[in-house]
C-alpha cells in the first residue's frame, strides 16, 4: 500500500459502534460489515484513523490524529490498516485495480466440489429459521422467565427434587429404561428434541432482550452427528460483560431448569416411557450437555463463556498467534514484538489455553480420523483418515516450520539458537540411539515332558505304588483304579456279543433267525462296539507312566480304598532331564527375537536363583490360544479373553518363543511348573525403529481391502 495517494472510501453500509473498554482501561470500538454479518474489533488508534478516512490520504489522517489526540499515529500505520480493510473487503474498490483485486480474492475462495467437500463434511451448517420475528412475537410470554423470583423458584424446584429423589436413591438409579419399542423411542426422541430445542431458544431469547438480532436457527452437522445451533454473533454489539455471560450460558441454564423439573416429575409420574423420559432429562441428558458445552477448547458455550469472562474477544486466533510468538522466542530468541501487547497475566493465560488447545485439538482430530476411517468402507476411510491427519494436524505443523525458516538471519538470538539445535540433538540420540538390548516376555519354566494324571471317570482307588519324588520307568504302574459298574456293564456287553454270535453261528437252523441276519449282524457291531468302549474305559483304570521320570506332587488327600470323581487330581510327572522355557513376544519385538540368542530366566519368586537359557524355536505365526498360566483373565501377563470351546484368545497377536534352559535339576526340587520374566538379548532397537514398525505393521494389517 506504500505510495497510495489516495486510500479507497470504506463501504457504506459499515457501522462503527461502541465497545468495552479493554483491561488497560483503553475504549474499543466494533465495526459491523452488515451484509456478511462480520464484526471487527478496533483499538483507539485505529478508530480515530477510520473516523477521518474521507480524507483519502494517509499522511493527512497520520496529521490529523497526532493533532487532535495524545496517539502518535504513522502513515504506515494507516497504510497497514488500508491493507486490513481491503482484505476483509470493507473498501469499495473502483476501477479496473479494484475489479482484479476483487477478482482475486472471488478465485481465492473456489474451490472444486470435491475439495470443499473433503474440507467441510466434518461440520458445516444448515440454516431453517429467520426467527427474530417469532423471538418478537414471543417474548412477552417468556420474559417473566428472566425475572429473580422465577429464578429461585427454580433453585427452590431443584431443592425439592433433589430432597424427593434422595428418599428412593435406589429406586432413582435402577429406573427401567421403557425404551424397547417403537412408542418408548417416540417419548425419548421428543423429550431429547425439547431439550435441546429449548437450549437453543434460551440463547435466542437472550440474545433478543438484549437487542441483538439473531439472523438465523437451524442444524449443524458436527462429524456428521446433527446439532442444533443459534447465530448470536450480534453479541459483539454488546459492551457489557454480565449480558454477554448471560447469552452464552442461557442454553445451558434452560436445561439445568429443565432437568430440576424433570426431578420432581419423576417422583409422580408411574412406571413407562414417560418417567423413564424424564429420568434420562434429570440425570443424564444434562450431564453430557454441560461436559460438551461447557468444553472451552471447543467453539461452543463453554469457549464463549471463558472468552468473556477473561474479557479477550477472539480467544482462540489471539492466543494461537502470541503462543507462536512465544515458542519462537522460546527456541530462538525472535527480537520481532508480539502480535499484541498484552499484561503479564494475560500472556501467561494465553500462551497456558494455546498449548491446552492444541493438545487437545491433536487427539481430538486422530480420533477423528480413527472414526472416519473405520465408519467408511476400507479404501474411502483411509483415503479421509489421511485428508484428516494431513489437512488437520500435519499442514498446521509443516506451516510453523516453513515460518521458522523465513526468520530474517538477524531477527533471533544465536546463542539461543546453539541451545535449541543442542537439545534437538539430545532429543535425536534419545529417539536414534539403540537403548533396548533385551526383550522382556513373560514365560514359563516347565518340562518338555510332562503329563498330569487325572482320574478319568468316578472309581475306586485299589492301590497307589508311588510316592513324590520317586521315579518311574515307561510302563509302570502309577495307580490303579475300579469301578465296579463299569465291570457290570463291561459283562452285560460280553455276554450280549456271545448271545449274538451265537444266533449268528446257528441261523442256518432257525428260520426264523435266517430272516433276522442282517438285523442280527447290525446289532453285533453295536455291541461289539460299546464291549470295546468298556474294555478301553477299563485300561484307563490301570494308571501307566508314559515316559521314563519322576513322579511329583501326589495328591495327600486320596486313600485307598476311596472313590474319587472324574477329573480329580492324582499326581503329576515329568522327565527332569528335557526341561524347557515357553515364553510369548509381542509382535513389534518380533523382529529382534532370533534362533539362538541367549537369555536370562528370573522366576517370580524371588527368593529363586535366576536361570541361564538359549532360544531354540521362535514361531512365526501368531498364537491362537494361550495356556492358563500367561492368559491375564487367570493372573498372567498377556491380555486375553475366553473364547469358545473353553479356549484363551489373545487380544493382540504374541508369538511363542521355545528356549533350552542350561540347569536341567531345578525341577526336581521345585514345583512342576515355574512362572516368570525371561529377558532375551537382542541387537538392540531405537524408539522411532519401534514406532515405525509399528506403524507399518497396523498398515499391512489394515491394508486389506
């Protein structure tokens, strides 16, 4: 704008309208753009300037400032506030430099459907209503609403609610839910709807008895979720503090009255849709308004709300622009000025609510992403996740690192500098370095060979030749068992076969037994059958030793001579001299898991000595079912559910590790199965290795279309 000799008129339309006077104690005044219903809010300087803009020059208005008033105003700055006006097109722009410019700024704002799409299906607007002259017709018949004795009326109407539902707290908190049917979703969609319509409509008629006009009603669309809203951008007219608080939390205080009347209703109104539309009103629907409302680090009431209170219009852009100053100045030492002067404590708030907002904002726009990706089939989801995560949390990234870059070569501290680039090499060994050697897994020591003897169906015990600790050889006797039914049943079936052989044998005698052969023959295979069951059920009875080992932990509550049931426990034995280390890996450490690599068993009790090992098989496949003793349902470490057939199923993938372990006793004098830590010696891994297959692993996994 520098050689301009004469300065555009401003439009015509534009109304400067007083202000609130800022912490300093300066008057502010609003410009108000009536056709984009915009509003602007200007200091002192620049109101004087704008009030002599007729002049047309710069130098004249500069003169004309400095003489009239204390300010000490520049032609630059004029020129600067020129700049502003044309780009916020409150200038009426003549000529043929005045169509390009607008011509520019209309290309500017095109965009392709499907570029406008991708940027605003997360939240655009519908407008339904022009409502001002329904808020005029209306507002005599609310306005009592607004007066001190309504007011405790309601707090007196909550009190009462509450001292009625403190009575049956119990019976409040189990009411029955009548939402299963198409009339119990009828009740709660209209009572949801009233509330929330009236939330709108306490803004609105706030808004109107304090004479803004409200342009328009109607629904948002918030990640495709539909919410109502209410334009009460006029509220910028307002100069007092106390009515702008009040227009901003009227939604909120509707439905706190709301939810004090639902509380009384409820202790009257009998069983069904309706009490149980009420209850939801006064215990939960108010909840989840305030806890969204009230969030300051979103555009809703809650923001509004701190932004007056704190009095900094524009709350979010002001302390994102002097957080951006202050992290430079942090890293580099900026000698550039702050966007804005502001106080000490104001400074401090604002630099305090940026930060918070960002971090928020951050996991707010993954989740996002997250939501979007697994709403939409595969290939649009991840095509919108990536919009997300680009458009929302990597373009504003990218952006403050390209402005770092045009920082003049004299506008920051070198010795800052040095201190930055100091720490951004420690943060780079810390992320680069390779510090995990080991891997951690979870494991258990027990024998290669191993069985638990278990009595396999109700019977007798006759004899028990063994004792724990003693060893066995392969086929010996370890207990055997009877069970005189099964000996009954053994020898009805014996004797049925021979009947049916018999008659088999002789058929060629009896006539009749000739028509009967094949029937004859069906029912000796049956027989023949269950006679074989028996006879396998009573090899069971006599208890053998499958392997050559040592027989541990018999059962000392079992006698001879008692009759145990299916599934009790006799004894276990294993082989000492094979033992082995079953441990499971998380699939990201994987990869530094090798054949071979030595390792390091602690058990969980500490008072026993650490165990030295060897991998000897890592499976590449993922484990489809864990024993009891890793599954974390039963205390292990590995999170898992109960899945059919009285399996264990892993949440995540986890991969079983064998190991050799160098002590081949240490079963022998402990217990049958040992729990612990086993730590594997790897080649080590950076965090960003980590995080990078990681990340690469969820895509493969996700990748399936």
């Amino acid at each position: 704008m520098a050689g301009v000799v004469s300065l555009p008129p401003l439009r015509e339309e534009l109304h400067c309208l007083p202000g609130p006077r800022g912490d300093d104690g300066y008057p502010s005044w609003t410009l108000h753009d009536p056709a984009n219903n915009r509003f602007f809010r200007i200091g002192w300087s620049e109101f004087e300037i704008v009030s002599r803009w007729a002049s047309g020059d710069a130098e004249d208005i500069a003169a004309s400032v400095n003489a009239d008033t204390t300010l000490s105003v520049s032609a630059e700055q004029v020129h600067a506030l020129a700049k502003f006006l044309m780009e916020q097109n409150l200038l009426r722009l003549r000529g043929a430099a005045g169509r390009d410019w607008l011509r520019g700024q209309w290309e500017k704002t095109r965009h392709h459907w499907a570029v406008w799409l991708l940027h605003n299906y997360l939240f655009f607007r519908i407008p339904l209503l022009r409502p001002d002259r329904f808020l005029a017709r209306a507002y005599p018949y609310v306005a009592w609403m607004y007066s001190p004795r309504f007011a405790w009326t309601m707090v007196a109407v909550a009190l009462a609610g509450l001292y009625l539902v403190s009575r049956q707290w119990e019976h409040f908190l189990g009411t029955f839910l009548h939402f299963f049917n198409w009339q119990g979703m009828v009740y709660y969609g209209v009572a949801l709807s009233l509330a929330k319509v009236a939330h709108e409509l306490g803004h609105a008629f706030t808004a109107h008895r304090h004479g803004c006009r409200v342009p328009t009603m109607g629904i948002a669309f918030l990640v495709m979720f539909p919410v109502l809203y209410t334009d009460a951008s006029e509220t910028w007219k307002i100069t007092r503090r106390r009515s702008r608080l009040a227009i901003a939390g009227a939604g909120v205080m509707v439905e706190l009255g709301l939810a004090a009347v639902a509380t009384v209703l409820w202790n009257f109104l009998p069983d069904g849709p309706m009490r149980s539309s009420v209850f939801l009103l006064a215990a939960s629907t108010w909840i989840v308004t305030l806890t969204i409302n009230l969030n300051p680090f979103m555009r809703m009431d809650g923001y509004y709300l701190l932004a007056d209170w704190m009095r900094a219009e524009n709350l979010q852009p002001r302390s994102f622009a002097y957080n951006r100053w202050h992290l430079r100045r942090l890293l580099f030492g900026l000698k550039a000025p702050p966007p804005e002067p502001l106080a000490p404590k104001t400074a401090r708030f604002f630099v305090l609510y940026a930060w918070c907002t960002w971090i928020y904002r951050f996991t707010l726009f993954l989740g996002i992403a997250l939501l979007v990706y697994h709403f939409a089939f595969k290939l649009l989801g991840l095509i919108l996740m990536m919009v997300e995560v680009g458009w929302f949390v990597l373009r504003p990234i990218v952006a403050e690192l390209l402005a770092w870059r045009n920082i003049p070569s004299d506008g920051f501290d070198p010795g800052r500098v040095r201190l930055t680039l100091v720490g951004v090499a420690l943060l780079a060994v810390v992320v680069l370095m390779p510090w995990q050697k080991r891997v951690r897994a979870p494991a258990l020591l027990k024998a290669e060979e191993y069985a638990e003897i278990f009595v396999p169906f109700g019977a007798r015990l006759d004899r028990l030749p063994v004792v724990s600790g003693g060893a066995v050889k392969a086929g010996e006797a370890l207990a055997d068992l009877s069970s005189a039914d099964l000996e009954f049943e053994a020898r009805q079936a014996d004797e049925r076969v021979s009947l049916l052989q018999w008659q088999l044998a002789y058929h060629g005698l009896e006539q009749e037994l000739i028509g009967n052969r094949q029937v004859l023959l069906k029912e000796l295979e049956s027989a023949s059958a269950k006679l074989a069951g028996f006879r396998g059920q009573q090899k069971l009875l006599a208890v053998r030793a499958g392997f050559d080992g040592i027989v541990l932990d018999v059962n000392p509550d079992v006698n001879i001579g008692q009759w145990l049931s299916e599934g009790e426990r006799l004894m276990v034995v294993i082989n000492p001299a094979g033992l082995q280390l079953e441990a499971y890996v998380a699939e990201d450490d994987l990869l530094q898991v090798e054949d071979g690599a030595e390792g390091r068993f602690y058990p969980d009790d500490a008072a026993l000595p650490p165990v030295n090992c060897r991998i000897t098989r890592v499976d590449r496949a993922s484990a489809a079912n864990l024993s009891p003793y890793f599954a974390s349902v039963y205390g292990g470490e590995v999170a898992a559910r109960k899945g059919g057939n009285a399996t264990l199923v892993p949440e995540s993938a986890v991969y079983r590790v064998l190991l050799k372990p160098e002590r081949s006793d240490i079963l022998t004098r402990l217990p049958h199965t040992l729990r612990g830590q086993v730590y594997i010696a790897s080649g080590g891994r950076s965090l960003l290795l980590r995080a990078w297959r990681q990340a690469v692993a969820a895509v493969i996994r996700e990748s399936g279309f």
